[in-house]
C-alpha cells in the first residue's frame, strides 16, 4: 500500500497539525517550512520524478505553464504517479528513526504570488511567530513540559527563533507561554539564512518568468526580514545565541551543497550565512541537495537522510523524560526597583504640566461626541481596538483637548490604569523620542501595578547597571511594555499620547505598528488596554482600526473659542466690544493659539485706555497664525540684536536652557560687562522671566516643570521661523547660513563668559576629587554664582562643531582656543574621577572623545590617532570607538590616511572604514578603557570580529589580553565559560605573539 493510499489526508495549508499521533510520546518535534513553502510539501519527495513534481510551487521552484496554474493552498493536489508514492519523510521515515515521538507541523501564508484563492497575507515573522507560540501552546497544554525539538526550513528557522526569544519573555498572566521556551531542546536548521539572504535578484527572475495574466503580490515585509541589511534579522541573531547558550540547545546546521540553475548555479543562501556560529553547541554539516530539495527525502536508504536520522538520534538520546522546566530566578526587589528607577528622567512630565489646563467653559462637549462615547463602549472594542485619534490644525488646542481628558479619565475612570506621555519636540531628547515615550508609560506602569515590575525578570542581564546608567533599547522597553499589558489580567489600561507629531516619523510609525498588535492581542485575550491619540493632521499615518475625531468644524470647538473669547477678552460689554469678539471669532479660523494671542494684544491695548484704537488693531493683526507671528516679532525694532539672539538661544541650544542660563547666555551676546556674579537680590527670578519675556516678545516661556527651562509658547513658532522661512522673510540680512551663524554667536557667548569666570574665578590646584563634599560643593559654589558656567564650558565645542557644519570656518578658533584653562573648568564639572581628563590631554582626544568629526578635520594635527596617552581610553581612535562617536572614527580614519607614515595595519584598518562605514557598529563593544578590563568584555560577548579589529591597530601592549576582571577570571575564562570557540583561538594565539 503506498504512503499515499495510507495517509488520504493533506496537511492543512496553515495551522498546527498533529502529522504522526503517539499514545505516550516522551519527545514533541515540530516542522516548520520556509518561505511560500507548505507544511507538507516542502518536506516531501516525489519518487516518481528526478525534479520535484511541477505542483510543488515551494520556495524557488519553477513556475508552472499557464495551462497547469494550481492554486498553493488548495487541497485538491495527488500524487502524480501513485506506482512512485511519495515519501513525505515526518510522517513516512522520522517514526522509524525516532519512535518515542509525536509530530507536529506548522503552516503559515508567506507566498509572495497568488493566482487564485485568498489575498497576499501581510503578517511580519513577528505575527507569525507570535501565533505559531500561542498555537503550539495550546496544542501542548496536557503536557507543557514534555521535551520540544524543532526542524526547520529557511524562514522557518527564523520564524521558530522569534518564538522562542518571545516564548522567554512571557511572565506573569503569560507565563504558560514560557514553557515553550524552557521545553525546547533542540533546532535542526535546513538552509536557514541567520544573516540574511537576497531572496529579491531570484524572485525577479520567477517574475519575469510568470506570465502577466497572473500577476504578482509581493508581501515586502516577508522579503525584508530575509535580506542582510534587515536591522531586526541581525538584533535576533545576536539575541538568539545567548538565549541558546544558557539553555544548552542541540543546534544541527545542515548547509546545501548545490546552487540554483535559475540563479546560474548560486546557491540561495550561501554557508557564511546558514550557520550560527556557535560552536560549542552547534554542529553543521552539508547536504548534497540545493535549497528546496535540501529537505526532502526518498527514503531510508537515502545518504543524504542517512546523515539526517544520525543528527536526529544525536540530539534526542540523552533527552530526560518529561523533564519540569527549571524557572528563571526572579530579581530581587532592590534589583527591580533599581531598574524601576533607572527608567525615571528630568522632564518626563514636563510638557504635561506646562499646558495650561482647559478654560472652566471649554472641553466638556467631548465627553458627549460620539467617537468619544464608542471608544469607551467595551461592546465596540473589537471594531476600533481600542485607539481614538484626535487631530486638528497646528494650534487648535489639541494639547489643551488632551489634557482636559487625560484629568476626566483619572476623575471618572475609578478602576482604570490611566497613563499619559506629551511628546515635546522644544524639549530635551526623551522628551521627543518613543523611547522616552516608552520608559515614561512603563515607569507609571509598574508605579500604579507594583507586581507588573516582574517583566524585568525577561532581561536576562549579565552585567548590572550602575545607578542610572541604565542603557535602555527601544526594542527592549517595547517588549517590557508588551509583556506589561499581556500580564494585566482583570485590570484595565487607557493611555493618552499627545502631539504625534514632534516625535521622529519612522519612530511613531514604528509605536503604531507595535501598539495595533497589542491591541489585537488585548482584544484577543479580553484584557482593557485603550489609547488615545493626538496629532496634526500631516505627516498622515493610517491605522488598521481606530475612531477619528477632527476639531475643525466641530460645533463644541467653534463654542470653546466663543466662551474663550466672551470670558477672557475684557473690554467690556458694550456694542463696539461684542462686535470686536465677533471679528475675533470669525478671525480665529478654529485655531485657539491664534485666539489666546489676539486677547492678550488686545487686552493689553484696552489696558492702555486705547478703546477707540481697538477695531483698527484687530484688523491689523494676520489672520494667520504664523502671520500673526511675522507681525509680533516685527512690529517694532527696539532691542532687535537682543531678540535675535534669544531667539537663537531657544532655537540653537543644545537642550532647553533654564531661565537663569538664557538670562545670562544674552547678557553674554549683547553685554557682557554686566557677566558679574550672579546677585539674586538684584536679579530676581520675577525680573528674569519678565527679561525672557520681553526679549521674545511673548514667543517663549518658562515651563512649570520641577526643572524649569524655556522654550516657545508653541511648536508652530518653530515650525515658522525654521520650516516656512520666517527668518529669512524678517531678517534677510542675515544671510543664508543662520545655522552656522547662529552657532557661531552661542560659541562666542560661551568663550565670553567662561573667560570671565577664569579671570574672576580662582579654581584651586588641583581641583578636589570630583566624587568628594569639597569637589560637589565647590561645583555647587561655581553654578550659583555662575549659572551659564556648565553649559558654556561643555558646549562651547559642539557650538563650534555645529558652526563648521554650514561653512562657517573654525580653523582659527582652533588655533587660539585656550585649551589648558578649558580642561580645567571642564574638570570641574566632571561628577566621577575616572572621567576627569589630565593636563596632558590633547584636543585631538577631546574632539574624538566628543564626536566633533567636523573640528577634527578642520583641526591641523601632525600627532597619530593611535598615539598613547594617559587619559581613559589611551588614544584618540580608542575614545571615539568606546563612545560609539562613528563620525568621528570616520574623520580619524581619514586623517590617518592623509598622513606621511601611518602604521601599515592600521592604515588597512582606516582603508576598510572608509570602503565601510557600516563595519564601524559590528564592534558593538562599548567597552571601557583597556584598564577597566576591556578584553573581558569583549571575551563574554565573543565580540571576535571587534577584537580583530582593535588588534588590527598593531596597538597590543595597549589592551591586555590577560587583564582580570573583580573576581580575578581573565578574558579567556570567560570566552571558554561561555562557548565561543573562536574568541577561545583568537586569545590563544594572541598569547602567543
């Protein structure tokens, strides 16, 4: 009887299928196809043919003609040639070789064509792998702990690595996910390309290939997760190794031999990238097939299963009858705490509070809109999932809208969690970017649900953060913050982001993407996670589901403006002032910044006793916010090099200045004989923010932040003076080059006023310990007498740097710069010993230390990057790599090369950075000085192409390769601990020079 006649059944196209039952099975083992391939077809050989039958359209095979097209999903497919039945080997050979298992297959829609049938599935390897778990789970649940082995083939094999990476993060209300990940014992990879392969060149050629009449569908995200330049492809490599290590996986390897005729006999994924690399417990070994026939079989005399069913018999032979998961140990509560702590920044909430709160008369009409009332509906959770997005024109008051209903929810939303982030692009970076988004969210996350801080578990940190030096990823807090709301059981979320906007467009991209997927899963699982968005209406992102609400043309808005202006423009009640709050409605065009900025002008004329001059100051002012801007800002010329200059302050800082540092960084610019110590009596906090406030001409303010600092009134003052050319329209004599002089002024501002403290200022030789009571209170003593002191001494450089960017030559400032005094007060500012620079230190150390690639080629230097030093990182070249300054790597390459006797193995070393800059970030090291044990660092990761590098510079005897860590193990303890055979070699053979 054939294989065919006794197993009638085709393996479902998609979904978790039991292929060969087992009544007491003491081994699970899974496959899973690769990319377009089929659960069934991908591992089946067709005896009857030398070629794979025409119908298994699997991976690169050969289109059909035009009369055989067949539909991959179909069911209907036979055996062509029942006297040759095929040999589908999971099923057919695996029982003969490893009968104490059952097997499983998984399939999923990755085909990048469709004649016929269902529409290109656009799920990520992140879907796929994330359903693929959850089904596995299920299948399992009877006995989550019976050992799970995994074969895979090419896609598969990375679908099956994200599973498991995910499978190790799941805690808490996910926790049955995680014995997946503890089960696992083993991977047996057919062709799958870990470091990406170039699936396009191939499709290309199908394509030409296929006739038009049948069209193309092309799933870019699929392809995109093949390719070598896919960031995440290379992020799961490196995760996946230490994920291997620690739990001691079996890893077989198997490499196709043979190439591709359609690819001019190139094989599809070559052998650099179809292993991991991980010696110590990964074999590899090659089969004589190319890439689709490198997983099919005749049968149990076929050499090529021959060396299959050994591997199989070698991975499963010591494996211990359902073996219970050994949990992770948990964190101690100071560890996550200290990581609670880590997530904490200055500013987190800072835009929040500095909006001012909506007007007694505004805002309620949203809690009556019926976008508003669905997104609150639970019944309507699955059509929206739980997103609401508000968007308007810059200025409508959407901030002020979200900060009226972030303070409802908190009134009325009892059992609610009720989180918020206000991204602010006026604000420091955090305050801008998702990440800081992420860690603020996660921080009021596990505040509100002290139990959720358990996610930190997930980490799997080898090396302790000190304090807060905490480096967070954003793909690790994205992860944090998934496993967060997938562990909140009965309890229930709601979110409120503002101002979309003023974060970096891919980056929000990227947060929408994620936060669809949470709340598919949310809805999935029946958990309360909503999110309520708000943004200008460009740049225009869709989501999948959501509710969307427009202030324009909404009636509540257009009354909101009405009892604004009714209430806070007070020039009484007669005829002439309600025609004037008339004319100011009909004006406003929705935009209530337009609307708070015509009161105050028009208050303040009526303050005046100018009653009969308000009708004509009304019809003066642009209806046009950024206008109306234009007209602020010149309608006087009185102190025009003061506003300027505060303007650039605000404009060109490189973060937010407090009131105190923008009053003195303008005394600088425009009087600088009146840089005295700071007198608190005479110059009240009151008289600088009226001095702010006069100098930008209302245009900036001071936040209500625990840390105040200044920046505009709105993010459309920016987008005026910068986007639409309003300073080039108001000063054309500025010339086009206001960003490189605008650095050029700040720079002259910071040398003017630290060369008043150096001559008023007497620092004591040497300075104190930087970590003593005499070093803190010695700098405490210098801001309180001169708050500008810190910013201008350590951007005074990167204002030169930013100057030197649009032209503005820094060659002579260079050349005059009094460094030694510099180096001095920067010391003084430096809070850890270890980061103090010596009087021996040269501005070339100081330029790459600080990532100023511009200074250093603008700077006019006979010393070699790799000349040794005493400062921390002992070179320049060495500082730039230990501080991921890339630019600066680059400009030091390029300087070596341009010198008259560069060493011969670091001129190459310069050569290959300048051929590839891209080669700069595989160091991944950031490692310290070689004093504090860089090669232990860099033994733990098997860091061996970095390694190579850093020898490369010819500079051994400056990175000691027998340095001991604290608990006196040297770096070849480490790599042998932890399996990296090659850094092993690589250590051993550097002993040896």
């Amino acid at each position: 009887m054939s294989a065919q006649a006794r197993h009638p059944e085709i393996i479902p196209a998609t979904g978790l299928t039991v292929a060969v039952p087992h009544d007491n099975p003491t081994l699970d083992i899974v496959f899973v196809h690769g990319f377009t391939g089929h659960p069934e077809r991908t591992w089946r050989h067709n005896r009857g043919d030398s070629k794979q039958s025409k119908d298994d359209h699997d991976e690169t095979s050969e289109p059909q003609r035009k009369s055989r097209r067949f539909n991959p999903f179909s069911r209907a497919h036979r055996d062509k040639d029942s006297a040759h039945p095929a040999v589908f080997w999971p099923r057919d050979l695996l029982p003969m070789t490893v009968p104490n298992a059952r097997v499983l297959t998984y399939g999923y829609d990755t085909h990048i064509r469709h004649w016929s049938g269902p529409p290109v599935c656009r799920n990520t390897v992140r879907d796929i792998a994330w359903d693929f778990l959850v089904a596995l789970e299920a299948g399992r649940r009877a006995e989550p702990a019976r050992p799970l082995l995994f074969v895979v083939h090419s896609l598969g094999g990375i679908v099956v690595k994200e599973l498991l990476r995910r499978s190790s993060k799941c805690r808490q209300g996910q926790s049955h996910l995680r014995f997946i990940f503890e089960s696992a014992k083993g991977i047996m990879f057919f062709g799958t390309p870990h470091n990406g392969a170039d699936p396009r060149g191939f499709l290309q050629h199908i394509a030409e290939l296929v006739v038009k009449a049948m069209g193309l569908k092309v799933n870019e995200q699929i392809v995109n997760s093949l390719l070598p330049s896919s960031e995440r492809l290379g992020e799961l490599r490196d995760e996946f190794g230490p994920l291997a290590h620690e739990q001691r996986w079996i890893i077989h390897s198997f490499q196709e031999q043979l190439g591709v005729k359609a690819l001019n006999g190139r094989k599809v994924v070559e052998d650099t990238s179809s292993y991991l690399n991980l010696p110590a417990i990964e074999t590899t070994e090659h089969i004589g097939r190319n890439h689709m026939d490198i997983c099919r079989f005749s049968g149990p005399e076929d050499v090529e299963y021959k060396k299959v069913a050994a591997a199989l018999r070698r991975m499963t032979a010591n494996l211990p009858e359902n073996q219970v998961p050994n949990p992770r140990p948990s964190l101690t509560p100071e560890q996550r705490q200290q990581l609670r702590d880590s997530l904490r920044f200055d500013q987190i909430d800072a835009r929040h509070m500095n909006i001012k709160s909506a007007h007694a008369k505004t805002c309620k009409w949203l809690t009556k809109k019926d976008e508003y009332l669905d997104w609150l509906n639970p019944r309507k959770f699955s059509d929206h999932h739980g997103f609401l997005w508000v968007k308007g024109k810059p200025g409508t008051g959407k901030s002020t809208l979200m900060k009226f209903a972030l303070a409802q929810a908190r009134r009325s939303m009892k059992d609610w969690v009720v989180l918020s982030f206000f991204f602010n692009a006026r604000g420091e970076e955090l305050e801008k970017t998702t990440a800081g988004m992420y860690r603020s969210l996660l921080l009021q996350l596990v505040e509100s649900i002290p139990e959720l801080d358990a996610v930190f578990d997930s980490l799997c940190l080898t090396v302790w953060p000190r304090d807060d030096e905490m480096q967070w990823s954003v793909e690790s807090l994205k992860d944090l913050f998934e496993q967060a709301v997938q562990s909140l059981g009965q309890l229930r979320v709601v979110c409120f982001i503002d101002a979309l906007d003023e974060c970096d467009e891919d980056q929000i991209r990227d947060m929408l993407s994620s936060f669809e997927r949470v709340g598919e899963l949310a809805v999935a699982s029946n958990i309360g996670f909503q999110v309520c968005f708000s943004s200008r209406h460009y740049p225009y992102i869709s989501v999948a589901r959501g509710l969307e609400l427009v202030l324009e043309g909404q009636e509540g808005h257009d009354q909101d403006i009405a009892n604004y202006v009714g209430s806070e423009l007070k020039i009484g009640h007669n005829k002439i002032a309600e025609e004037i709050r008339a004319e100011v409605r009909a004006k406003a065009s929705n935009v209530f910044m337009w609307v708070v900025l015509v009161v105050d002008i028009l208050n303040r004329e009526y303050d005046r006793g100018r009653i009969h001059a308000l009708r004509k100051r009304l019809r003066e002012i642009p209806a046009g916010l950024h206008d109306l801007f234009r007209d602020i800002l010149t309608r006087d010329a009185r102190d025009r090099h003061e506003l300027i200059l505060c303007i650039q302050w605000v404009l060109y800082a490189k973060r937010p200045l407090k009131p105190e540092e923008l009053y003195f960084a303008v005394l600088a610019g425009t009087d600088p004989e009146s840089l005295d110590p700071w007198d608190r009596e005479i110059a009240t906090l009151a008289i600088i923010q009226r001095f702010i406030l006069d100098s930008s001409k209302g245009l900036a303010e001071t936040t209500k932040s625990k840390t105040p600092v200044v920046q505009f009134i709105h993010e459309s003052v920016r987008d005026f003076l910068l986007k639409d050319n309003g300073l080039r329209d108001i000063w054309p004599d500025l010339g086009d080059r206001f960003h490189g002089q605008s650095h050029e002024q700040l720079k002259e501002c910071c040398l003017k006023y630290t060369s008043n403290i150096v001559v008023t200022l007497h620092l004591p030789e040497p300075l104190p310990k930087a970590s003593s009571k005499d070093g803190a209170a010695l700098r405490d003593r210098t801001l309180q007498s001169y708050p500008l002191s810190e910013y201008a001494v350590h951007n005074v450089l990167y204002h030169a740097d930013e100057a030197e960017s649009d032209g503005v030559s820094q060659s002579g400032f260079l050349r005059s710069f009094p460094f030694q005094s510099w180096i001095n007060m920067d010391n003084l500012f430096v809070k850890f010993e270890t980061r103090r620079r010596s009087s021996e230190a040269s501005l070339l150390y100081v330029l790459a230390e600080g990532n100023l690639a511009r200074l250093i080629k603008a700077h006019f230097v006979t010393s070699s990057p790799l000349e040794p030093s005493q400062e921390r990182y002992e070179n320049p070249f060495f500082a730039a790599l230990a501080t991921g300054s890339t630019d600066a790597v680059l400009a030091l390459a390029d300087l070596e090369l341009r010198s008259t006797n560069p060493s011969t193995s670091f001129r190459r070393l310069c050569q290959s950075y300048s051929k590839n800059p891209n080669q700069i970030p595989i160091l991944g090291l950031g490692f310290s000085p070689p004093k504090d044990s860089n090669w232990v660092k860099i033994a733990k990761q098997g860091k061996v192409e970095g390694a190579r590098l850093l020898l490369a510079t010819g500079k051994v005897d400056l990175v000691d390769v027998d340095a001991k860590d604290d608990s006196g193990r040297t770096p070849l303890f480490w790599a042998a601990r932890n399996g990296h055979e090659a850094m092993v070699k690589l250590l051993l053979d550097t002993g040896d020079r």
